[in-house]
C-alpha cells in the first residue's frame, strides 16, 4: 500500500488518519524528518496554522517540507494546511511563515467572525460528478491565483476554495470531517 504521512504537529490529524486507513493506505504519522523521508504522500490538516509554522521549526521539519515540496512530493492542505502551502498570506500573525510552493494569495479567517463556520454543497468536477458536501471552519480563502493553478472549487459568488498546482492541492474546507473520501483519493493517485 502506499505510505502516505499526515503532518501530526497540531490540528485534526487523526480524521484524515480515519480516511486514509479507510482507502487502504499505510498511513504514517509525521513528526520528524526521518518520518517525512518515507512517505510517498503528505497531508497537512486543518488546526491553526501559526502554531503549525512554529513548530514545524522548532521539530526541524520546516526545511525538509520545503525541500520535499520543490522535489515534488504530492501534498494536499485542509484549511490551515492550505494557508501552509500558500506562497504568500494576507492577515497571518506577526512574522507566520509558510512552507509555500502553491502560487496562491491566501487570506485566514476569510468569512469574519459573524460567519464562523458554515457549510455548503460544491461542484467538484475533478473529484466526480456527486456534489462535494464542504464543511468551513475560521477558513481562509484563496484570494489570488497565478495562471498554473487549477481552480478545482468556487463558492456560488465565484470564491476560489480549492485549488491544485502541479503537485500541490489544498482545500479551505475540510473534506476529512464529514467522510468525504475523493480529495484523499486524487492524492494517492498523484502519489504514484
Ligand atoms: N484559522 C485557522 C488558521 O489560520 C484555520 C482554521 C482551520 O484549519 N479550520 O490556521
């Protein structure tokens, strides 16, 4: 089976754990680079991605995520996960960094605070022809894209949520909340 890692620093790591067993993949928690350096495939979840960049440097994993992203390793970002993957961020933290890679202008807590949390259906057309029930929490959006990333989802007012690039794909939402299985999938067909 293919080995795919979960970057486990912080965050809902254990229901994409959930999701990735359920496909068949050996799933291996990410915390040190010798553990990054055998997996195939790297999810990184939702949680709060400040606290994600801070320990990723202090683990050393930050470099090593870098490096694997550059050399192609196939990546998909939930939520804080996508923030992680964007090249630049608007509204991160004083001195929040990302692992970057995803030529995207992402923006965290997008929806403000009167919209916390909702959740709605989305065409997805690279994931199949059922809708996409999207879960978003404090969400980030994708503000701006650079012309080889792949819109895969929008919301009804033309709001970019998901995006793919070469071998990076992230999502605002959290597909690995309510059971959807299509965006883990897709990863372990780029992991081959
Ligand atoms: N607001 C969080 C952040 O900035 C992301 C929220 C989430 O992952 N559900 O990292």
């Amino acid at each position: 089976p293919p080995r795919i890692g979960v970057l486990a620093l912080q965050g809902d790591v254990r229901e994409h754990v959930r999701i990735l067993d359920g496909l068949g993949a050996e799933t291996v928690l990410v915390r040190r680079p010798e553990e990054l350096a055998r997996v195939q495939a790297l999810v990184i979840p939702g949680g709060e991605s400040s606290v994600m960049d801070k320990l990723s440097r202090t683990f050393g994993l930050r470099e090593p995520i870098r490096h694997a992203i550059a050399a192609g390793l196939p990546v998909f970002g939930t939520c804080a996960g996508l923030i992680l993957l964007a090249d630049r961020i608007t509204d991160g933290i004083t001195g929040q960094q990302t692992f970057g890679g995803l030529d995207v202008t992402v923006r965290r807590n997008a929806f403000g605070s009167q919209v916390d949390s909702f959740e709605t259906d989305l065409d997805v057309p690279a994931v199949g022809a059922e809708p996409v029930h999207a879960v978003f929490i404090r969400a980030p959006l994708v503000e701006d894209a650079g012309p080889d990333v792949e819109t895969l989802a929008a919301l009804a007012d033309g709001t970019v949520v998901a995006v793919r690039s070469g071998n990076l794909m992230g999502t605002s939402f959290h597909p690995e909340m309510n059971g959807e299985t299509r965006f883990h999938s897709l990863l372990l067909k780029m992991s081959r």
